[in-house]
C-alpha cells in the first residue's frame, strides 16, 4: 500500500481500491437536546438521524465508485431498536449491492445481539469475526486492486481482555490488510475490549480502523490507527467534523 489516503471525496483513480470506512452510526436513535424550533432554521429533525446519515453514506459510496463498504460496530443502537435498525440497514444494503459494491461489518457493544440477528437476515451484510474469532476476507476491486478485511466481533456485551490476543492467522504481505475492530484503545481495565496502542503497533496490518468512541482521530498517518468517529453527532457534546471515511488503496 504506497497511498494510504483517508479524505472526503475525489474521483476515483487507475489502480486504486476505494473502501468507505464507517464508524459508529446507532440506528435506532434520535439525537439528544435538538432545540424545538430548529425547523425554524429549514432544518427538518429528522434529517439529523442516524437513519439519514446513513442513507447518505450509501448514495454518496454509489455516486463515487466505491468498492466496498465497512462498518465498524455500534451499527444499531440496541437490542430493542433492531426492528426499526432492520429496515434502514437493509435498504442501504440492498442498493450498495444493486451498485455492485460489498457491505461489511464487526458488531461492537451496543448491537452484539443485534448486528448477528440482523446480518442473518440481510443478504449480502457480511459480519466478520462473528462471536470473536478474528475472520478475514479477500475482496478484489473494480481495478483489480486487492484488500484484506481482518475483523473481531464483541461476543458479549462486556470484554475485558485485549482481542489482539487472541489466535489470529498468520498473513502474507502480498496484499494489503487493514483491520477493523470495536474496542478501547488505551483502555486500561475497560469492560469494552481494552487495547493498548502498543499492541496494535506489533500487530499486523497496514492499517486499523476503530469504532468505539465517538470523536474522529487524525487518520493521516502512513500506517493509520484510530477512531472513526461516529458518523452523526448525537448530542450537543459531540459537535465538529462526523461523516464517513474514504481509504484510496493503491497496488504496492
């Protein structure tokens, strides 16, 4: 991988494979503390949602050649919210793949119930590392570039053990891997799988895409290893940049 860019856009290049990186979106929930006269300002509550986040994501990957789409955990905000999640996931699901492009995922705390239920019944939603095994795939994109996905999924809501300790295939360099996993970086004695960033320093990969908390990190690092950030702020606290991520995969 020579070109490890993460931006908001351009056209797609020659011998590149694009991947839409998704941090946290919580189907299910609305955002907190919307003043009640916003739709006064033309704004329409219901297009600050998740589910409208969501659904841009999916248009904007159609509208600029995107290969695959990946989420990193907390896709829907809770067990009890997996009947609205469905129908909003599934949609966006099911025209990324009209568009012939590939829709993956982990589960993080929040759907650990939900995210399996869901990827049982959505055709074409891979959910890697099911039950937290790590799990990889291979995808070749429409140049021809190829990536490996390497994934953990949260087994139970609560996970105190760093997952890069558990058993992981061992992987050649031929093509480039990037890992995605929901988990505390830093964590110390989180219930939320605690990873110290030593750790992914010795691990392999030629990048780690995090889902977990909510504020974007700075993914401009030739070997980036960070937050997504979710893809909507979902209360005042949480204000500045959100949206999705676009990684430009260049052959090596």
């Amino acid at each position: 991988m020579n070109d490890n860019r993460y931006s908001e856009g351009g056209d797609a290049e020659p011998g590149e494979f694009r991947l839409l990186c998704v941090g946290d979106i919580h189907l299910g929930r609305r955002p907190s503390r919307v003043p009640k006269d916003i739709e006064d300002y033309g704004i329409r509550e219901a297009e600050l949602t998740p589910a409208a986040a969501w659904d841009s994501a999916v248009a904007w990957a159609i509208d600029n050649d995107v290969d695959a789409v990946v989420l990193a955990g907390d896709v829907v905000e809770s067990l009890d919210d997996r009947f609205e999640a469905y129908g909003h996931l599934e949609r966006g699901v099911s025209k990324l793949d009209y568009a012939e492009i590939g829709i993956y995922g982990v589960a993080g705390n929040h759907d650990v119930h939900a995210l399996p239920r869901l990827a049982d019944h959505i055709e074409n939603f891979k959910l890697l590392g099911r039950g937290g095994a790590w799990e990889s795939i291979e995808l070749t994109g429409r140049s021809g570039v190829r990536l490996r996905l390497l994934g953990w999924s949260f087994p139970q809501q609560r996970v105190s053990r760093n997952p890069l300790d558990d058993p992981m295939e061992a992987f050649s360099d031929d093509i480039p891997t990037i890992g995605v996993l929901h988990c505390d970086l830093d964590g110390g004695s989180s219930p939320y799988a605690p990873v110290p960033r030593a750790a992914f320093d010795r691990a392999l990969g030629a990048a780690w895409l995090l889902g977990h908390i909510h504020k974007p990190d700075d993914l401009s690092a030739t070997r980036p290893i960070g937050y997504l950030g979710s893809l909507v702020g979902l209360d005042p606290g949480e204000s500045g940049l959100h949206g999705p991520w676009l990684a430009r995969i260049s052959k090596t």
